[in-house]
C-alpha cells in the first residue's frame, strides 16, 4: 500500500462551507477539501460560474446561489447545510474590488464594496455560530490592500 492511500484524510467525514467557492481561491479550496474527504458546500453569486464549479469538483459538493451581503440568501445557505449536520470548517472567501481613482469613489460605489467584504464576512460568520460542531475552524480570508497599494493604471 502507497503512503499516499494508508494516510487517513485529514477532513473525513467533516463538512465545510465556502463562501466564494465558485472561483479562485475558494474553488481550489473546495477541491482540496473534497479531496482530504470533506462534503463541501460552497456558495456563489453568479450561477454560471457555480454550475461549472459544481461540475468541476463533481462528487461530495452542493452549490447554493448566495450573495454574501444579502442575508436573507445566507439563512437560505445555512438552512441547506443544517441539514447535513454541524460545519466543521467555515471558509469565509467570498469578496469583491472595483478599482476607482479617489477622486470618483461615489457613495453607492463603497456602500458595495463594503457590503460584500465587511457586512457579509460579520454575518457569514455570525451566522454560522450555532451550526458549528465544538473545535470547529473559522478561516477568514482578505485582500492584501490594506498592507500594500496597488497602482490602477486603468483607473485614470
């Protein structure tokens, strides 16, 4: 036997969600999750992408259509996952960035912005508390912007 197959999966049996999990990052997150023995559900705003996604990691997954900042879409996630039993893992990825010069960032422009990366991060975590068995994680990812700029040549 390969050590490859007589290591135990390091997420057997647990349940992970993943905010965010239609691309990038959360994508190859869930793959990885599916892959260590995780059922895996990942959550996306756009439903083309989170098809493709579905069809990609292919087995141990459920997509939900989820706006982050809609908490009302986040009851409808988390009610799904009850479901299934408690979250061992929390993958909160979900984010968004639109480039304006300073000069042009309009109201509804932050309020966006904020909505997705700070009021669905507060309550994607908070609403997951009660689902979540003891010893559970809580990943918690975020740009980069706050520690280094980023030139935006496209914005002028």
């Amino acid at each position: 036997m390969s050590e490859a197959n007589s290591t135990p999966m390091r997420l057997d049996g647990k349940i992970a969600v993943i905010t965010g999990g239609n691309s990038g990052i959360g994508l190859a997150t869930a793959h990885r999750f599916v892959k260590e023995g995780a059922y895996v559900f990942i959550c996306g705003r756009r439903e083309s992408e989170l098809e493709l996604a579905l069809n990609q990691i292919g087995k141990n997954v459920t997509g939900v259509q989820c706006d982050v900042s809609n908490l009302t879409d986040l009851d409808r996630l988390y009610d799904m996952v009850k479901q299934s039993g408690p979250i061992d893992v929390l993958f909160a990825n979900a984010g968004i960035w639109e480039f304006l010069p300073l000069g042009n960032i309009t109201e509804a422009h932050f309020d966006k912005i904020f909505s997705v990366n700070v009021k669905g991060l507060l309550f994607t975590v908070q609403k997951a508390l009660p689902l979540f068995r003891d010893g559970g994680s809580i990943i918690l990812n975020s740009s980069i912007g706050g520690d280094r700029g980023i030139e935006c040549l496209s914005c002028n």
